[in-house]
C-alpha cells in the first residue's frame, strides 16, 4: 500500500500562510501535539471502559524526546492510534475543512490562538516549527496495517505501510531551521512545565539524575550513586479535579505552594464547581496582599481540560478580583481562546458573574460563620471588598452587608451597625450624618485627641483605596459625608447649634490675623480667626475636605482627577480667639514680640501635625532656646 494524493484544500499551499502569521506563539505545537496524545489515550481508555476494546491497556505514559543530531522532536503516545483510511479522514480532510474561509480571513486573524481554534488546525501547527512531519501509527483496531503519513509542509502528502508493532502514535517532527531553538533540553522542558504540567495523562520528558544509596564504604558510611530516572513532569490528577470533600486544608496550602512557591500562604481559598449552564472548576485563593498592587495580578491561570491555556484571564475573572490567585479549568473555554474571542463568548460573561456571586457568597458566610476571624483578616480582605463594591454595583449590593469599617480604638462595624452608633452624637444641624476618619493615626493624633473629647468616633482609613472608597459610599450613603479630622476645627467638622462665641472684638480679631500674616508670610496658608472652646489648641492648621480628597485620588487614580493633582496645598490656619494665649499675644510690648510668640504658636502647631521640618524645625529649635 501507497499512496500519494493532496490534501484537500483549494488554495494553492497554506502553510507559508500559516508560519507567517503564527510567528508570535510557536511553542503550543508542543501544547497541540501533546493534548492531541492525551485526547488519543483518553478514548482508548475510555474503549476499554465500554468494553470496546478487550487487548491490554499497558502504561500509557506520554513521552515527548527530542534528537539534536537529527534535529527531531518525538512526541509518542499509546493512544488509540489510526488507521491510514482514519488518517485521510481526520488528518487530511478535517483540517482543512476550513482552509478558503482561513485563507479569506487570515488578514485579520490577531493572534496564533485564534486561527489555530478556528479552523482546526491544532495538528497543523506543527509546521510552524517543522519543515516535514511524521505520523506513524497503528490503530487499536483488530488486524489493523501500521501506517505512515508524511508531507513536506506543502499540500502534497504520503500515506505508505508502516513497520509499527504497537498501538498508538509516533509524531515526528523534522525541525527547520529557524526553529533549532525548540531543539534543547531546557527550552522544551520549559515549556511542557507551561502547558502540560497538569494534564490528566503521564508524561515523560527524558530522563533525570538522581542519587539514591549505593552499600556503605570501609568506614561503614553510606555511598550514594546517580541514577537516570524517567522524568513525568506532571500531576496527573491535580486538586481542582477533585471533589471539595476528599480535600483537606493542606491540600490546597499544598498546591498552593506548588504554583506560587514564594508566596505567603494565602488566606482563604474558594473551590469552584459548576455543571450547569457551563462546565466550571477550580480553585481561588485569596492572597496577603501588600501594598504592591501590579504584582499581584496575573496569577489566575486558566484552563481547559487540564490543558494550560493562558494566565491572562481579563474577560473571564472581574477586574477587581484579578488580585486572586489559583486556577479555573473549563472545557466551555476552548483551547482557541483569544480576546476577541472571549469578548464575543456568552459563557465568558456567565462565568465572570458566577465568579463574582461565589465569591460574595464565600465573604457572607465567612463574616457569618466567624465575626471575629473575619474581622482579624479584613486589612487583607478589605481591599478586596472595597475595589469589587466600587466596580461592580452588583457587588456592593451583597458587599454592603460584610464591609467592615474599623475605629481608631480597633474596634469593627457594618454599614449599618456604624450608622446606628454614631447618629446620635454626629449629626449636624443641617441633619448631615458626618463619619469623622483618620488616615495616619499618628499624624493626626491631635486632631484624633480633639473629636474623642467631643464624645465623636474617628473611623482609620488607611489603605490606598479608601479614598477611592469614601468618596463611593458617602455617593452611595443616604445624608451622610465623611470628613477626615483635620479637614476643619472640631467645632466645625460637625456644626451644631451650639458654638463658642467668639469673645474677640472685631478689632481685636483683625490685629490678630494681621500679627499671623506676618509670622508665617506663606500664601498656602489662610488665616482665620474663630471662637472655639478655650480648651482646644491656640492655632489649629487645617485643609478643606474637598479639596485634599480630590489630590489624594488623583494620586491613586489619574483620569479626570489629575487635574486636582497639579494644585498647590492649600491650609487653613484657625486661630482660637477664645484661647489665653491669644489674649497674651495681643498684650505683648513690641509689635516685634507680638511676632515673635504668633510664629512659635504657629510653628507649635506644625510640630504637632508633623508638618514642621528641616530649616524651619531647626529655626523653631533655637528659638525656643532664647525664650527658654
Ligand atoms: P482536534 O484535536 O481539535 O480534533 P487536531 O488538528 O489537533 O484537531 O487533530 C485532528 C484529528 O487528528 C484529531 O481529532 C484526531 O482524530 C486525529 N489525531 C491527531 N493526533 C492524534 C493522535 N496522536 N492519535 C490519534 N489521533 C490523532
Ligand atoms: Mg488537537
């Protein structure tokens, strides 16, 4: 038996196609070859299951070898093989089934992946990398010729017998010459460890050394020799394949480390199993997270049938939980995944808003089940929380009921539960609701000090998202506006009916901002004369709400914001007529004393925000010293 014949496709030779327009991913011929073996083994296994097939199954391990003198790349499997008719079939006629509308489309094709889905060409990809390919096989079926298939990477093919005794399939691949780099130990090993290191089928890659115990020496001390072992790359059956309860903790801690083996372990994980309307699994960690957002992402890979597809899982993952880690497998994402691809998939939005309800769910029952374990990881779930209620409304919905706000005395509220706490004492005579909150405790600590004194709660929000999302829940809150405690005196941050007077003339009050102007002869800062209790500090420098929240976004989310980005700070210096010092101020001698006791008040006030540093410090140091 021979044969020649063309593969039936109308244009005149695809391939130069093919290589020029998959240049950028050449490696997944091994992913395509080495699936196309696993898919082989499975249905002969599957034969045997049915009863279709009663020979021996034996070991069925994969084993992909390469040859650097013969510049060949082998990938054999003990699958169930084909028959030449099955060849003509499958190899010749299907793949190219396609072939006119391929070359039609071909021009706008963006990546390798899409084409290669598209139009089945999986087998095909080998010629991105070979200048002739290789089928020998035997079919499982009885009384079956081997046979051989060849081409050259043209249209032109050759079906001849072959010598193979056992079943299964050899893919021999005659690398070119561009390719030589595929043609190492390293560059392959590499890039099975990507894509195969999963696949539900053994596979060997070579041979390995290892050392294992060799007798004892005169000494009576153990001798150790190297041995060559097979080297299976991969976990055959890897947790996400497995069901939730046959799984312990460290079992997922364990297959944690194994993707991530620098990270911390994560904090909670989430095991993803669907049927119905899509085929679904997986497992999502939560991670600790540090301050270093970008890092963190792109750490979901995806999969499709244990197949590693790609770690870009944009369309499929929600933005705001692209900070989680772990692994989806679903068959529904075929392997010809692309981004234009998942944009257009229905499932791709299915399976994003399923993500999006377990992980909600996974966060209720979490914050239900065990308040106060909740509440001690919430800095590192917070984050989380608080980025997915900001982008997706559906989210804030169920978020609203597990978002925890933290007060300065460590202790955690709800939404609701902070409502009801403060309202009595925080609502302003506007009937405003104001959540008072800090952002550096240490900085603001006598700001902080001034609002406890007045019976007030000061909420910390300290994370690199929160002004993002204080200005989402105030939008969001009924009658309510957070003011950070030093966005105003604290007799104003929440205006009652009842305020200190200020005892100053009119005159008086005029002198005393003409005495500040010239101590601090800085135009960012504004001097302002007001009557507030005695008790509270002579100068209070402040900066209006507004105005600081909009540079703080800018800072952390660009956009139409930056604009706020680029103006100069802008102070409130609130000086408190009601104060003794104040009074001591205008009855000093010399308009130069006068001065002199305004700047070290003024100066005062800087140290104790934190605000006072370098020359001024040092000018502030020594003339503290005279006065002394
Ligand atoms: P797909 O895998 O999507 O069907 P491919 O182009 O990768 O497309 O393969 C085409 C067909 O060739 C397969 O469906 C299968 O019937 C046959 N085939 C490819 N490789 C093997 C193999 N190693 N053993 C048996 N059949 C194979
Ligand atoms: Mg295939």
């Amino acid at each position: 038996m021979q044969e020649k014949g063309t593969i039936s496709i109308h244009t005149e030779n695809i391939f130069p196609i093919i290589k020029k327009f998959l240049y950028s991913d050449h490696e997944i011929f091994l992913r395509e070859l080495v699936s196309n073996a696993v898919d082989a083994t499975q249905k002969i296994k599957r034969l045997a299951t049915l009863g279709q097939y009663t020979g021996k199954l034996g070991d069925l391990t994969i084993e992909v070898s390469f040859d650097e003198k013969k510049k060949t790349i082998t990938i054999s499997d003990k699958g169930l093989g084909m028959t030449a008719e099955e060849i003509k079939k499958y190899i010749n006629q299907i793949a190219f089934s396609g072939a006119t509308e391929f070359v039609e489309k071909f021009k706008d094709a963006k990546d390798a992946n899409e084409i290669i889905g598209k139009f089945g060409l999986g087998f095909y990809s080998a010629f991105m990398v070979a200048k002739n390919v290789e089928i020998h096989t035997l079919s499982y079926q009885k009384d079956s010729e081997p046979a051989i298939w060849t081409c050259d990477g043209s249209t032109e093919f050759e079906i001849k017998k072959g010598k193979k005794k056992s079943r299964g399939t050899d893919i021999i691949l005659h690398i070119n010459e561009d390719s030589e780099e595929f043609l190492d130990k390293w560059k392959l090993q590499g890039i099975l460890d990507k894509y195969c290191k999963f696949l539900p089928i053994p596979i060997k890659f070579g041979t390995k050394s290892e050392s294992v115990e060799d007798g004892v020496d005169d000494k009576g001390e153990k001798k150790w020799k190297s041995v060559e072992v097979d080297n299976i790359l991969n976990t055959t059956a890897p947790i996400w394949t497995k069901s939730p309860s046959d799984l312990l903790d460290e079992d997922y801690l364990a297959f944690y480390k194994s993707l991530y083996p620098m990270g911390e372990d994560p904090l909670f994980w989430i095991h993803l199993n669907v049927d119905y309307p899509f085929n679904l699994t997986g497992v999502l960690y939560f991670p600790k997270i540090k301050n270093d957002f970008e890092l963190q992402r792109n750490k979901i890979k995806l999969f499709s049938r244990q197949v590693f597809i790609t770690d870009e899982v944009k369309d499929i993952v929600p933005e705001f939980l692209m900070l989680l880690h772990g692994v989806i497998d679903s068959p529904d994402i075929p392997l010809n995944v692309s981004r234009s691809f998942l944009q257009a998939d229905g499932n791709v939005k299915k399976i994003n808003n399923y993500i999006t309800k377990k992980v909600a769910d996974k966060l209720s029952e979490l914050f239900k089940k065990d308040r106060k374990a909740y509440e001690s990881k919430w800095s590192d779930i917070g984050l989380f929380v608080k980025y997915g209620m900001i982008s997706e409304e559906k989210f804030y919905e169920k978020g609203k009921e597990f978002t925890l706000l933290k007060n300065t005395k460590d202790a955690y509220f709800t939404l609701d539960e902070y409502r009801e706490k403060v309202a009595p004492n925080q609502t302003d005579k506007n009937d405003q609701l104001i959540y008072l909150y800090a952002t550096d405790i240490k900085k603001q600590d006598s700001f902080i000090d001034s609002a406890l004194n007045k019976e007030y709660d000061v909420l910390v929000l300290d994370s690199p998202i929160d002004s993002h999302f204080i200005q989402h829940i105030e939008s969001k809150l009924d009658k309510t506006q957070l003011k950070r405690v030093d966005a105003d005196v604290v007799e104003k941050l929440i205006q009652k009916d009842s305020t200190y007077a200020n005892l100053l003339t009119e005159d008086q009050s005029k002198s005393v901002k003409e005495i500040f102007d010239k101590a601090i002869q800085n135009k960012t800062y504004t001097v302002e004369v007001e009557g507030l209790s005695p008790e509270e500090f002579p100068v209070t420098i402040t900066m209006e709400e507004w105005m600081r929240r909009m540079k703080e976004m800018a800072q952390t989310g660009g956009g139409p914001m930056s604009f706020y980005g680029s103006l100069p700070d802008n102070y409130k210096v609130a000086i408190n007529g009601n104060h003794p010092l104040v009074d001591k101020i205008l009855k000093a001698d010399s308009e130069e004393a006068q001065v002199t006791l305004a700047k070290q008040a003024f100066d005062l006030a800087l140290l104790s925000q934190g605000l006072l540093t370098g020359k001024d410090l040092t000018a502030f140091v020594k003339r503290s010293v005279e006065m002394i």
